[in-house]
C-alpha cells in the first residue's frame, strides 16, 4: 500500500498548491462556510487548512486516510489505468503518504474532537487523542515529500509555490462567494474575503465588490452584469439529491470588461455549477464575440448554472473539463444575450 500511495501521490500531490486544492475540496465538501488557510514556507513548512465543516465522526478517521480502492490496482502494469479514474477518494492517503499529516477533527458540538497523525505510513494500530476542537476539521500538513528528496527537489522558490496557492485560493473564492475565506503566510494574513450577503437562492452569485476582492485587482468600471435566462431548455423539474428535492435553476450570470486600447490581462473564469472550467468551445465563442465587437480584448467571470443532467464531469481526472450535454442551444442563448450587450457597449 505503500507504494501503491506514493505513486497515486506522484499524481494527485504534484506541489503545495495542489494540496491546498484537495483540503479546500474537501472541507467545502464538508458544507464549511469558514475556511482558514495557513501556510508556511510556500507550503513546503506546513500547509494548514481550518473548516467549520459537518466534521469526521471518530469511527471514520483511519477511513478518512486510508485510500478507498486499493482492489482497483493488482500491480504497478495497471496504474495507467486508475489515472483515468480520477483518484476519487485517494487525496488525504496520497497526501499522508508524502508528508507528516495530522487530522483533528469532531463532529458535535461538544467542543472535544480527536486526532490522528501519520508520518508517511500509517501504523497498523493508529491512536486517536481526545483533544478540543469545535465543530469541523483542520487537517495540518508538514514537511511535504520529506521522504520523497526528489520531488523535494523540484520545488520552486517559496514566492512561486506560494503564488500557486494564492491562485488556488482565489479561484475558490471566486467560484463560492457564500464562504469566507483567510489565507495566511508565515503569520501574514495575505487574503480576507468575507462572505458576500448578495448570493440568491438559486447560485452562488458574486457581488462585484467581492469579485474585485477575490480577483485582487479593481475591475475596469466598464464592467457588464450579464444574466441569461435558460430556463426554456430544460423542463421545470426537480430532482432527489441526497434525499433531498432540488429545483434546478438553468442560466448564466457574471461579468464581462470589454476592454477597447489597452492590453491588460482580464481573468477569464467560467464556472459551471461552482467549479472553474476550462472549457474550449466557451472562451473560443466569447473570443469571437469580442472580436465582432471590435473590441482588442475581453474578460469575463461567467457563472453557468445547470441541472446535474446535462453535465458530465468525469471527463478528465482533474475535473477541470466537463461535458454539457445542450452546449449548442445553451451557446446560442449566451451569443444572443451577449451581442446585444456589446453593441450597446460599442455604440
Ligand atoms: P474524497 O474527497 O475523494 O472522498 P479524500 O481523500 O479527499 O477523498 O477524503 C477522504 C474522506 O475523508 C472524504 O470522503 C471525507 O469523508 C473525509 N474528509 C476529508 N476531509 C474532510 C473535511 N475537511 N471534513 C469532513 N470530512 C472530510
Ligand atoms: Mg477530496
């Protein structure tokens, strides 16, 4: 298991940012509206990530570190084969393989939770120490690749490997504005994003002012709300989601910053039902509508809101890429809605 976890942490654990990645992943998982991030040394002293999220219940906590599907694997010929699988359930055991991790966790309200810590393998008899903790999960991460000198190697400059984190962060931040988020550096608090009050019932909707703030910079003032409707492709409906029955709301909100002279770089962000895409078909149709509107360049922060039945997500192991099954109807839509704004942008 060993081995099968440090290859599977080749993957998965690429560098610090990727870690934070997976613990953000998973206390958002967790429902969390408050998520601390502490980091030293660009995450190569100690990646911390502190949520308030539903916690792990003290029967769970080896599960949590221990990788799920160790049958997919017979031997190391088969592992290209698990990469397409995407590493469901194998971040923390990854992550625990390669570095000194310590999970505290609970699950109540009791104010009392419990730890474990593993160094690189996992004792056959792991002990879990009563300590205080509230509600949640902090998952505390140090000297990653301490036994692997090779990839310790490959390590950028603090600045850099933090610059990734930062960006991570960020992207986070911008996909869920309902959270409030810190990033600290060795001690320095170099984020704050408080969670924004104008999300609506249906998404996770930013107020600009939060956007500005996650994205670090003032946004032009030539900012355009866009809001697309596309509810007539998809029937009112609703559907059982952990027993739950939830309506689906279809439809497109963000901004765009036409930019006319200058060539400063815009984010380019597209969301699909909170997660960051990277979408081809999508920022090749907003580049040519840009291009229409004469315009030398153009940013956008674009949230699409789908039902579950038109995505596919497993595309790729990294979940960036995802399928919409109505792309075309849901294209022409966003074409119509946009054109119009940018002729009147343009006039
Ligand atoms: P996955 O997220 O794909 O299930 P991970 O290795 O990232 O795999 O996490 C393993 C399990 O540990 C999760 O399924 C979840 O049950 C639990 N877990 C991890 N992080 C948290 C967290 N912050 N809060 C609550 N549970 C968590
Ligand atoms: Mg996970």
């Amino acid at each position: 298991p060993l081995l099968i976890n440090q290859l599977a942490a080749g993957e998965v654990v690429t560098r610090p940012a990727a870690v934070v990645k997976e613990l953000l992943e998973n206390a958002i998982d967790a429902g969390a509206t408050n998520i601390e991030v502490h980091i030293t040394q660009g995450g190569m002293g100690m990646i911390e990530v502190v949520d308030n999220g539903v916690g792990i219940h003290p029967d769970d906590m080896v599960m949590a570190i221990t990788r799920h599907a160790t049958s997919k694997v017979a031997d190391v010929a088969n592992l290209h084969g698990i990469m397409t699988l995407g590493f469901r359930g194998e971040a923390l055991a990854a992550t625990a393989a390669v570095s000194r991790l310590t999970l505290t966790s609970s699950h109540d309200n009791s104010g009392i939770g419990r730890q474990l810590q593993v160094a690189g393998v996992l004792d056959d008899t792991p002990t879990l120490l009563p300590v205080v903790h509230n509600r949640g999960t902090t998952i505390t991460v140090r000297d990653l690749y301490f036994n692997v000198p090779a990839r310790r190697g490959n390590l950028k400059s603090i600045a850099t490997e933090f610059g990734h984190i930062e960006t991570i962060v960020r992207e986070v931040a911008l996909a869920r504005a309902d959270i409030t988020l810190m990033l600290f550096h060795d001690n320095k608090k170099r984020l704050s994003l408080s969670a924004s009050t104008t999300h609506n019932e249906h998404n996770n909707r930013l107020s600009l002012a939060r956007l500005e703030q996650a994205i670090g910079s003032a946004l032009t003032k030539n900012a355009i709300e866009v809001a697309v409707d596309l509810s007539s492709l998809t029937q009112p409906s609703s559907e059982y989601v952990n027993n739950k029955s939830v309506n689906h709301h279809a439809g497109i909100s963000g901004w765009l910053w036409p930019v006319r002279d200058q060539k400063e770089s815009l984010p380019k962000l597209i969301y699909v039902n909170g997660r960051l895409v990277k979408e081809a078909l999508i920022s090749n149709q907003l580049r040519q509508l840009a291009q229409g509107a004469q315009l030398t360049g153009m940013g956008y922060a674009l949230y699409f809101d789908m039902p579950t039945h038109w995505l596919n997500i497993n595309v790729h192991p990294s979940k960036q890429r995802i399928k919409i099954s109505p792309l075309n109807n849901v294209m022409v839509h966003l074409n119509h809605a946009l054109r119009s704004k940018l002729k009147a942008f343009s006039a």
